[in-house]
C-alpha cells in the first residue's frame, strides 16, 4: 500500500535529511517543494512566478495559491505512478493544507498519512542554519554544526560540491522561524481538527536518533 509521510518543522529543524532517509527506507518520493519552487522561480516567466519570486528573495512564503498548483499536479502524477511519498516543505500554510490534504487523503487514505512534528527552538534554528550550506547538484542539506558532517568536504550522498545559501543569515533565519510559527505551525492543528494523528518528535537531537523516534512512533501508530 502507498504511504505519505508528512514533515512540518522549522527552519533547520532536518526534516529535509530525514525525508531523504525515509524515501530510501520505504522506497518513496521526496516530494521537496523549495526544490520545485526554486526551479520555477529561477526563471520566472509569468507575472505571478515574478512576484512571488520577491516574497522568496526576501524570506516570506510564496503565495500558496502558487504552491497549491505546483503541488496538486505533482501529487497526482505520483498517484497515477503509483508511487509513495514523503514531504519536507509542504503544506506550508493554513490556505495550502486546505487544498493539499483532502487530495492525500484521495490519494493515499488517511491510515496510510504519517504526520510528524519536527520540534526545534528558535535559538538551535539561527544556530544551525549559520553554518548550513547545500549540495550544488541536490541541495541536499549538509549541517555542519552535526558531528557526523564536521569534517566533510563534499556532499555525503552525490559527491557534488557544497556552497552556502543567500538566506541563511541570522537574521533572515530569524524571521524565518517567525514566519514558520505565524503561517505553518497552524498547520498542525488542522491535521488534527481533520483527525490526523500529529506525532511530535525532538529535533535537537542527532540525525540518527531522531530517525529512531519517527521510526519508533511509525511503528506504535500501525498497531
């Protein structure tokens, strides 16, 4: 049976290294939004990808009418593929898990939807994404402030070069997490008001264990 594992976490919090980890343990898709979004937004053509081209640059989220199109027809071509998923970066916004959600619950049946809960500080986000850089080739994420990636000079799963990003300045981080409190921890709430159970799981702990965790309550929420 297809399974979707949904993600929410703040800025740093690892929920993109942990989807990577789950795509490979259950043989899924990670469905990575910002990746798609930066795609589109790299070139923008249209008069709404140039707009919300500016939220981006300057740290906001970009409108989720725009997400919720880009995300609708992804999700259905992995449904018509047959194929699981894990999400990093969506739904990120109230607007958006209003569209979002019913589609994965179409598509994969709501036993079948894990929803964790990345919990990570403001203090650990700033700190964490200070020294974080991405792979070229993936944009993987590499956090240098974990022991497991002190001394690595090249990207850990594709071997491309490593680079910093624009955003992740302190204080870019910051509004970052501010923005992630105000527009998407509300998410939360509304996978539970629709009777999703939420499972909330440390962030500031190492990559393994808080694999183990998500591991451990995947586990207890088949029983």
């Amino acid at each position: 049976m297809k399974k979707a594992f949904v993600l929410i976490g703040a800025p740093g919090s690892g929920k993109g290294t942990q989807a990577e980890v789950l795509a490979k343990r259950f043989k899924v898709v990670h469905f990575e939004t910002s990746k798609i979004l930066e795609r589109k937004l790299k070139k923008p053509k249209t008069k709404e990808l140039k707009e919300a081209k500016k939220l981006y640059d300057t740290g906001k989220l970009v409108t989720p009418t725009i997400v919720a199109k880009v995300v609708l027809e992804e999700i259905r071509n992995l449904c018509r593929k047959g194929l699981g998923v894990v999400f990093s970066g969506s739904p990120r916004m109230l607007a958006e898990a209003k569209i979002d959600i019913p589609i994965l619950e179409q598509c994969f049946g709501k036993k079948n939807i894990f929803v964790f809960y990345i919990k990570l500080t403001k203090r650990e986000s700033v700190r964490r994404n200070s020294v974080r850089k991405i792979c070229v080739a993936n944009r993987h994420p590499i956090p240098f402030v974990l022991k497991e990636f002190k001394n690595v000079k090249k990207c850990p799963w594709d071997g491309s070069k490593i680079v910093s990003r624009s955003l992740d300045k302190p204080k870019m981080i910051a509004k970052r997490y501010d923005v992630f409190l105000k527009d998407t921890k509300p998410v939360i709430k509304y996978f539970k008001d629709n009777k999703f159970i939420v499972r909330v799981v440390d962030g500031e702990q190492s990559i393994e264990k808080v694999h183990k965790d998500i591991i451990k309550a995947y586990e207890a929420s088949k029983r």
